[in-house]
C-alpha cells in the first residue's frame, strides 16, 4: 500500500511539474506578445485620429455624401 501511494504522490509531483513549466511557457509567450499588440493598437488608435483630425470637406468620405457636399 504504502509503495502505491508514493508512486501516485510522484505521479502528482511530476504532472504539477509539467504543468508548471507549460504555464511559464505560456507566461514567456504573453509576455513577449502583448506588448507588442498594445503598442501596435496604440498606432493605430493615433493614427486613425489623426486621419480625423486632419480631414476636410472634400475627402472622399465627404465627396460621396451628396448632403455634406451640396449643403455647404
């Protein structure tokens, strides 16, 4: 009995082992995608309000919209 129970106790000691370093694995991973993918989101984000910032009437959005253009 007792040789059954430290086989399953090592079995358990070994899978949280492994579990452990597929979670750093996974942590590593985050870590080094993230940033990247905010600091990309955050590019986009400014450059798409300065697209709005700086638009005028006559960009093609405005030029398609017959109210916007006949209207002024």
């Amino acid at each position: 009995m007792d040789t059954d129970l430290i086989r399953v106790l090592e079995k358990i000691a070994n899978t949280l082992e492994e579990n452990n370093e597929v979670l750093n694995r996974i942590a590593n991973h985050y870590d080094g995608v993230v940033p990247v993918m905010t600091r990309n989101a955050n590019r986009v984000e400014k450059a798409q309000e300065e697209l709005e910032d700086n638009r005028s009437p006559l960009d093609w959005g405005e030029y398609l919209n017959p109210k916007k253009v006949f209207n002024s």
